[in-house]
C-alpha cells in the first residue's frame, strides 16, 4: 500500500516520468537503425551522443530560473516543448543534424526532469516521507512500454518518423496535465544562506554513476544484442525493455526498502548486483543470458540515483531545495551521455563486451562516495 500512496501522492510528477520514458525507451529501441541511418560507426555515435551533455549542461543553470518563472506552468511546459524535440532524431539526416537534434532532445528532456525532480523532492519535504524510488519506477516503466512497442513497430515495417510522431502524441496528452501548485521561496534566504555546493557535488555523483550504468544498458544493449550476438530487432529491443522492467521491479522494491534500511546500504548492496550483471552481460554466449546480465544491472542499480536525490533533497536548505535537486540531477543526468560516449570509444577500440566490463568498473565508485557522505554527515548537512 506505501506504493500505491506514493504514486498517488505524487501522481502528476509521475505522469511527466513517464513522458520522459517514453521517449528514451523508444529512442534506445531504434539506436541500431537511427546509427546505421546517418552512417555513423560505434566511436562517431558515441561523439554524437555528447551532443545530449550541451542540452543537459545548460539545465542545471536555467531550469531553476525557468521552474520560478513559470511556478505551477513549469512542467506542462517543459512536457510540451519537450514534445517538439522529440521528432528531431527521426528527422536527422545526417550526423551533424543528428548531434543538433540530441542538443534538443538533452536540454528538452533535461529541463522536465529537473523540475519534475524538484516537486517530488517538495512533496517528500510536506509529506515527511519517500516519494522518489516510485516515481522513478514509474519512468522504468514507461521506458520498457515503450522499448517493446517500439520493437514490435520495428518489425512490421514502422520507421522512425511514424514511431517518434505516435511518442510525440502521447507527450503532448500527457503534459496537458502537469499542472502543479509550487512550494514558495524564501527569496531574502535564498541569497543569504550560501549553496551547499560540496553535498550536491557527492550526491550528484552518486546519481551520475547509477544513471551511467542504466544509459549503458539503454544504449547499448539492442546493438549488443543484435551485432555481438546476432539476435533480430525484437530481440534487441527486448534488451533496454527487460532492464525497464527490472528497474521498475528494483524502484518499486526500493521505495518499500527505504523505509527499512539506511540509503548507503542501498547503494551499497544495488551496485554490488549491478557490477556481477555488467560482468554477465559481458560475458554473454547469447541473448538468454545477455538478458539475465541486463536485468541484474537493473535491478541492482535502480534505488542508487533516486536515493541519491533523496539525500541531497533531505540534507538541503529548503530555500536552496529545488536549486539543489536541480544541479545534482543535471549532474546525474550526465551519466546518461558519458556512457554511451565511453561506450562508443570503449568499443570502437576493443568491442562491446570490453566496453560492459569497464561499466563494472565505474559502479564500484558509488559505494565509495556513499560511504563517505555518512561518515561526514554532519559536515554536509545544511537542512537547519
């Protein structure tokens, strides 16, 4: 029933998680034939993909400026804005009008998350309670959706222009009912009290690397499917769908776990699981087990990035809150381009199965970093 109260509590947050997953469940199902498209190989596509990191930097400045502006409007807006971009990967013809097109879709998609994000860290605050683990369950979920859909439409014959309009339509009935009241801000505080910089630096640092090994599985796994492999469209795209499911399986399990254990121990124990299927998957000799390595990846890392927010949200001034939730997720929200781009390098040069075996690698700092926040906890808190 704690699920069920969260995603009511929270319900238009959810609805803009959802749009958000939509899309990048459909992008990643059509990755193999958007790259053959503009006739990019594995190390162009990863450059290209970078072109998502400018979108997304420029959030971390602007949205906070743009959720105060706009206050309840904010995320219908950035759900219909968002709705524009999302044609414009269909639409590229080639790479340099592909890498404009994920600039878009970066700054697009990254100025609803952080303003979703906010007002679920907001709804946390007011309700005394954990509201993220289930809305970012509810982004898996509508990412496998998606994911498998679009894998169906691949094999009756649908391109990427007549998918990405079906997803534009869907974000635009979605966003039409993002309308949410705002919590004010001490404005006199807000200048006063100095930006908690280091917590949102550590904390967005666990985020990023928990998003990092969710955006390898979500770029990567259909072409390791389909090319490492030899598996056929539906089975590729079968790989980014069982890792949406298995995060959604892990997000809604964490949002009942953080009620009874410590978030370290979260991320701890998430990102153990996580390197052992990043090893698998690796590893693979077929799709079968490729499929059981992906679902451990995602299973293990779906709590770590939104109990990162969580503790940055907690440990916040509530004049700095939304700045804070905002920068620390633009920070996570990294994690989705480096590991395509590390990806692409990674595997250019030595293959895909090398490029999942240094995601192991990566994960292995998460823990580290939340270790060391609860050892200085007191140095980092700024919620008084």
């Amino acid at each position: 029933m704690s699920i069920l109260s969260a995603l009511s509590v929270s319900r238009r947050p959810v609805m803009a998680f959802m749009i958000v997953g939509f899309f990048w469940g459909s992008f990643a199902a059509q990755v193999p034939v958007l790259k053959a498209g503009i006739g990019a190989d594995d190390t162009l596509f990863g450059v290209i993909l970078l072109g998502t990191s400018i979108g997304l930097a420029t959030t971390m400045w602007l949205a906070p400026i743009f959720d105060r502006r706009f206050g309840r409007l904010a995320m219908p807006i950035a759900g219909l804005i968002f709705a524009a971009a999302a044609m414009g990967p269909a639409l590229a013809s080639s790479p340099v009008m592909f890498f404009f097109a994920m600039v878009m879709a970066g700054y697009c998609s990254g100025m609803l998350d952080v303003v979703m994000n906010a007002r679920v860290s907001e709804l946390e605050a007011r309700q005394g309670r954990s509201l993220m683990n289930a809305n970012h369950a509810m982004f898996s979920v509508a990412y496998a959706i998606s994911a498998l859909m679009t894998g169906f439409a691949r094999e009756a014959g649908w391109d990427p222009v007549q998918i990405f309009a079906a997803i534009a339509v869907v974000i635009v009935g979605l966003a039409l009912c993002l309308r949410m009241e705002v919590e004010p801000i001490d404005e006199e505080a807000r200048r006063t009290n100095r930006f908690p910089w280091a917590t949102v630096l550590l904390c967005g640092a666990i985020v990023l690397i928990a998003f990092f090994v969710e955006a390898t599985v979500e770029a990567w796994s259909a072409l390791h499917i389909e090319r490492t492999l030899g598996g056929r469209a539906a089975e590729g795209a079968l790989g980014p769908a069982i890792l949406g499911l298995t995060m959604a399986v892990g997000r809604f399990s964490g949002q009942a776990l953080t009620e009874r254990f410590s978030e370290t121990a979260i991320i701890v124990i998430g990102t153990g699981m996580s390197c052992c299927g990043a090893l698998i998957a690796a590893t693979a000799p077929s799709p079968l087990i490729a499929y059981l390595g992906f679902g451990a990846m995602g299973l293990g890392i779906a709590a770590v990035g939104p109990v990162g927010l969580a503790i940055v949200g907690r440990m916040v001034r509530p004049e700095h809150r939304t700045a804070a939730v905002a920068r620390a997720a633009v920070i996570g929200f990294m994690g989705f381009v480096l590991a395509p781009s590390l990806m692409g390098f990674v595997s250019g040069a030595f293959g895909l199965r090398i490029a999942f075996a240094t995601v192991a690698l990566v994960a292995v700092i998460a823990p580290l970093l939340a270790l060391y926040l609860r050892a200085n906890t007191a140095r980092y808190s700024h919620s008084v």
